[in-house]
C-alpha cells in the first residue's frame, strides 16, 4: 500500500492509505497512531486513536495528504 512522509515542525508523520471506501488515511510515528478521514464538508476529522498518542496537527497531515493524493475526476 503507498505511504509517504510528512514533516511538520520537525515531527515526521508516516501516511498511508487505511481505506478507499470511506477514504481513510492511517498517520503514525513512534508516539502517534491515528486514523483520519475527510468529512463530506471537507474537514479532516479523528477517526480513531490510541489512547496514549500525542495530539497530531490534523490540518497540516490534510493539506499534505490532498496535495499527495489529488481528487480524481
């Protein structure tokens, strides 16, 4: 499955596809592991975490991931 890195203040974020339908994006390092989603407003929402990750910049990791995976259409 096609993953790549996002550096955030100096954080890096690796991102892969969870799922194609719903479109879901997994974004982890050594102290995160989410679950992300676009809503069909267009905002990036929580999906799932673990408890014990760090808050992630989750409009950052959405920017970075519409730019890598453009709309198709």
């Amino acid at each position: 499955m096609e993953s790549f890195v996002v550096t955030i203040n100096n954080v890096a974020y690796q991102v892969s596809i969870h799922s194609i339908f719903p479109k879901l994006f997994d974004v982890y390092n050594k102290n995160i592991n989410y679950t992300i989603g676009k809503t069909d407003a267009g905002n990036w929402v929580y999906i799932k975490h673990e408890p014990s990750s760090a808050v992630i910049p989750l409009e950052q990791i959405g920017i970075a991931i519409d730019e890598h995976f453009p709309e198709e259409g």
